[in-house]
C-alpha cells in the first residue's frame, strides 16, 4: 500500500506544469566568467528594483541619476560626504567579513561599535594618557572594548553551543542603554539638557584632511582593510580560516586548531566593530550621542556579502553603501522618502546580489519523470 502511494505520489508529481523532476547540482568550479557575470547581474536586476521602487515613493524618474550618481559621486562635495560615511561602513563591513569567513554570524556589530565609542569617549572626557598618545589611545580602546563585548558570546559558543546570533543580537541592546544611562547620567553635557557628552578637547579629534568634513579615520579604515587582506588572503591563518568555513570537522581532522583560529577572527571582528565606534566620535561627531552607528549591523552584513568577504572589494561596496545613503538624505529631504525605503532599497540590491551568487554556484537540471500515474505504477511493476 506504502508502495502505491508513493507511485499515485510521483503521477501527482509528474502533472504538474513542469514536466519532469528539477533539481539543484552544485558546481564543480564556477569560473571567474560566470561569477562576475552572476554578480552584475544580480547587481543590475537590484539597482533596477531600487530605481522602480525610488520612482513608486515619489521620485522623478528624470532625476534619479542625478541623485543617486551625480550628486553622491561626481561632486567634490558629494564626494566627499559619500567618503565620510564610507569610513565607519568600511569598518562594519570588514567586521561581518572576518567573522562570516569562518560563520560566525555576528548580529551584534552596533552593540560592539557602541562599547568602542564609550571606551573611546572615556579616554577622551577624562583625558587619560598625554595628549600626543590621547587619539592612538581612544583607539586602542575602542577596539579593545569592541572585541571584549564579543568575546562572551564567543566562549558561550564554544563552550557550550549557545548561538551567537541571539547573544550578539541581545547585547547589543545592553550596549545601547548602558550609553543611554551615561549620556543621561554621569557624561551628560552639563551646559545644555540633551543627551550628549561635552565635546571633546582637539587632542581627541581627528585632524581633516582638507577635503570638506573627510577626516584621518578614512585612512585607518583602508589601512585595516588591506591589512585584513594580507591576513586573510595571504597567511596560514587565513587559510585555516577558509578551511573552517568550509567544513570545519574536516579542518579539525586535517589538524588544522578551530579553537585558536575562531577566537582569533572573531576577536578580530569585535575589534573592527569598535574601533567603527572610536572613529565615529573622535573623527565625525566629536563627542558621544545616542545615535551613532544607527542600522551599521546590517548594513556590515550587506557590504559584507556584496564584497563576497573580500577585504579589498568591501572598500568597493561600503563606497557604494554610503553613496545610497548620502543619496537617501536628500531624498529625504528634498521627495519625503522614508529612510525605510533607503533600507529597502538597499535590501532589493543584497537579495538580488545573493541570487544571482546562488545560480553561479548551482545548476539547475531537469529530469524526465512518468506523465501519468499508470505510466508510473507500469514502471514500478
């Protein structure tokens, strides 16, 4: 009787639209061709959906290009706010990269970028170190509370195998009230009633580099991501970290060390997030508030994955993130364009990106089943 049912089961089957079974094979090797392709493609299909969705809110067609290209990319001042938001961005990105190569996933990115601003506004409010070492020191903390605020997550995966998408995710929103409870208690600028620090001394600020607000943290950012390329591109323990990613029993019984490997990065990635913190508040904002590093978690994850965890090409897509943003601020302002409709905008771009990623890795093949379930029970006879 069981036997019958699955042969009714596969005639059902057979009659669907499609004739024949459709399954997934995956790819012995895509090809840089078909992967470059896929990408631009994806990335086509996604800007289009961004544009007709841009258009649906209230935007003149006529001035899209305008907005979104001219005005963002191909003004000195444009530009240079593109840059500016880019910085922090470039961070987060390289932070979701290091931990998502060996798949940790890291919801956690605003908490630890907010622990760095703290750590980073500490050093800075109550002038700790002399004043030539002040801003290497607000750095060193930020990226020091970036990487302990991970680090519980961390050994509560390895130890026990709690997931770090919830723990990441839910101390971030204990970072954010612990800055709330300093910027409405005790760092509260005493000269006015809102919630932010007094400013900081010129000591803790980035010096500008002369080019509208772009200040120094531009040049940390490149220079962590070509060092995050060095390390993952060019070391044993990037290599380690790709054989994790891939399939970490196999890395374990090849001898490679899991254990040292993972802390390794996913210290390394707390430490990126935080130092994003200490770049924002010494370099933008100047003191702590309570709204840096807004939406930085999942835009991370989306540079991230735009750049295929490649260091070098996340420089690429957190210049093309803060583009979409500077954008959306004028967009705001000027066509009452939601900053949701931003966000889903640049979700639109990620899907259609991940897609077209999945078909260069897979193929999809069709198989020729029974047309009729006496077909069917024929050839199970």
């Amino acid at each position: 009787m069981a036997k019958l049912d699955r042969v009714r089961m596969a005639g059902f089957l057979a009659a669907l639209p499609l004739i024949g079974g459709m399954t997934l094979q995956r790819r012995q090797a895509a090809g840089p061709g078909l992967a470059m392709l896929s990408f631009l493609g994806g990335l086509a299909v996604g800007i289009f959906i961004g544009a007709v969705t841009l258009v649906a809110a209230g935007v003149p067609a006529d001035d899209l290009l305008d907005e979104l290209v001219v005005q963002v990319f191909l003004t000195s001042d444009g530009l240079a706010q593109t840059v500016v938001l880019a910085t922090p961005l470039l961070l987060a990105g390289l932070s979701s990269a290091v931990a998502s190569r060996i798949r940790f996933w890291n919801i956690g990115i605003e908490g630890q970028l907010w622990m760095g601003a703290i750590a980073a506004a500490g050093v800075a409010l109550f002038h700790i170190g002399p004043e030539p070492l002040r801003l290497p020191l607000m750095m060193l903390a930020a990226c020091i509370a970036g990487a302990c605020w991970i680090a519980l997550p961390l050994l509560l995966k390895l130890r026990l195998g709690v997931s770090e998408i919830v723990l990441t995710l839910m101390l971030s929103n204990v970072a954010y009230l612990i800055m709330q409870h300093l910027l409405f208690g005790a760092w509260q600028d005493p000269s006015g009633s809102f919630p932010i620090s007094p400013r900081f001394d010129d000591a803790a600020t980035l010096p500008g580099l002369g080019w509208g607000d772009v200040h120094a943290g531009i040049l940390i950012a490149l220079i962590a991501g070509l060092a995050l390329w060095v390390l993952m591109e060019r070391t044993r323990a990037g290599f380690h970290a790709n054989a994790i990613g891939l399939n970490p029993v196999a890395a374990r019984a090849a001898g490679i060390p899991v254990a040292a490997t993972v802390v390794l990065f996913v210290l390394l990635s707390g430490a990126l997030s935080g130092l994003a913190g200490g770049v924002i508040v010494a370099g933008t904002e100047h003191r702590l508030t309570q709204f840096i590093g807004i939406n930085m978690t999942f835009s991370g994850i989306v540079i991230a994955f735009l750049a295929r965890f490649n260091a070098l090409a996340t420089i690429v897509a957190a210049l093309a993130i803060a583009g979409i943003y500077n954008a959306g601020g004028t967009l705001k302002v000027f066509y009452s364009v939601s900053d949701g409709v931003v966000v889903l905008v640049e979700g639109a771009v990620l899907m259609c990106v991940l897609i077209g990623q999945f078909f260069s890795a897979y193929r999809i093949e069709f198989a020729r089943r029974p047309a009729t379930v006496e077909d069917a029970e024929g050839e199970a006879a």
